[in-house]
C-alpha cells in the first residue's frame, strides 16, 4: 500500500487518509488503489463497522493529479474505476471527513458516502469542463438527486465553489464542525455507527443505496466519455496548463 494512504484501524471503525498534503492530496492511480484496498477490507472484515475518509494537512483532496492521468493508464481495470466500484460496493457505514477543499473527485465521491461532515473550513468544487473532462462517479445522476439541478448546474457548470454553510444549504453535507475539534467529533460519531446492530445497519444501507444498479449503469457511461476525454486535445491542454500552474485556454 502507497505511503500516500494511510490507514488506521481503532476498535471497530477503520480511518482511510489520503496522505500527500503537500500536494494537496491529489490522488494518483495508486492511491486509488490503496483506498479500494482498504474499502474491500471494510466490506469483508465483520469486525470493521465504520469507515473514516479523510484527508492530511489542510486540504480533504485536490482531485485528481493531472500529471499522473496526463502520463496515461495502467493496463487492465483503470484505479478510479476500482476504487468506484469499492466505495459502492462496500455495505459498511462510509464517513466522509472532509476536513478542507475537495475539488473534483473530492466531492464526487461524497455522493456514495453515507455520512458526510465538514470542517468550518471546508469548500466544496467540481469544475470538470475547465479541465476537459465530464462528471464522474456517477455524479451526473446523483448531484442533481441530492442537491437538484440549479445547485448541480451552478457547481458543474457554473463551476461555483460552495463554502461549507452554502454546502450544508444544498444538502450536499449534513454537519459542520469547528476545525479545531473537527476529527474528535466525527471519530465520536464513527464509534456510535459502529456500536450498531451490524445486520441492521448493513439491511438499512442496502435499502437506502437500492438502485446502485443504476448508479453502476451511470458510472459506466460516464466513464466512456470521461476515458476519451483524456486522450483529447482539451484535457492535454488543461494539463499542460495544470503543470505550467496556469489557467487552460481552450479554441
């Protein structure tokens, strides 16, 4: 596992840490793979009843590093679709901890997570077109579900950066907490999920997430267009400009 993840297992609840602050915790191929790593864990491991995600430092995720997608996939299964498959698939409580920005993916992946907190300094962005690619996740069908289609459209489109009182607003997160005691509070929560009947709790997830069918169908469309998009002028440009830290400029 890529040192760029982090895990920690505490009793019954498992902390997953994208651990690159220096960088914003941007995530690379492999630290897909090490969070679906540890996800299949959750998923298998009766004695795992919560899952924690968070980020190090001051930033949850930059989304996707450019670079590292600019260089090309792996062969086989591409990571994120791994990691996708992982945080659907897995029938454990997931948390989100999103201890500051999330941008891209670091949003998006807070549409499969059953509980999701923000630090006071939270922010909240998805600007996909600017860097010349589409939705991912699903979130063409599951921001709109959970936010409707003004704030999806502004946040997709108009490419808004929603604060984390404005997040709370749309119903994208459900607490905010002050930075200062923002972990401590959501291990208290994590430890509370997990005291839970594990039957119960796995029955009330599955019929909460009943048409991961749909979802899955989503993820798949989006991913052709997403994996095209990478081999498309707009996105070598927008990472070109991504490692020139300069804003893209598109014909």
């Amino acid at each position: 596992m890529t040192h760029h993840v982090v895990t920690e297992r505490d009793g019954r609840v498992l902390t997953v840490t994208m651990n690159r602050a220096d960088k914003k915790n941007a995530l690379t191929h492999d630290m897909y793979l090490a969070i679906a790593d540890a996800l299949e864990l959750a998923h298998a491991e009766p004695q795992i009843r919560c899952v924690i995600i968070t980020g190090a430092g001051d930033s949850f995720t930059a989304g996707n590093d450019l670079s590292d997608f600019a260089a090309g996939l792996p062969e086989g299964k591409p990571p994120v679709v791994r990691f996708l498959e992982a945080i659907v698939n897995c029938d454990k409580p997931v948390m989100a901890a999103v201890n500051g920005p999330a941008v891209g993916v670091g949003l998006t992946m807070l549409l499969h997570s059953d509980l999701v907190y923000a630090s006071e300094r939270a922010t909240f962005r998805s600007p996909f077109p600017h860097v010349g690619v589409v939705p991912e996740a699903a979130s063409s069908l599951l921001l709109p579900m959970t936010v409707g289609n003004a704030w999806a459209n502004d946040i997709f489109i108009g490419g808004r950066v929603l604060s984390a009182a404005e997040a709370l607003s749309a119903g994208l997160i459900s607490r905010i907490f002050p930075a200062a005691s923002f972990m401590e509070e959501c291990r208290k929560i994590s430890v509370a999920v997990a005291a839970q009947a594990p039957n119960a709790m796995l029955h009330t997830k599955r019929l909460i997430r009943a048409n991961r069918d749909v979802v899955i169908e989503r993820m798949k469309k989006e991913g052709e267009i997403f994996n095209a998009q990478l081999k498309s002028p707009e996105f070598m440009l927008a990472a070109a400009a991504y490692m020139q830290k300069r804003l893209p400029e598109f014909d």
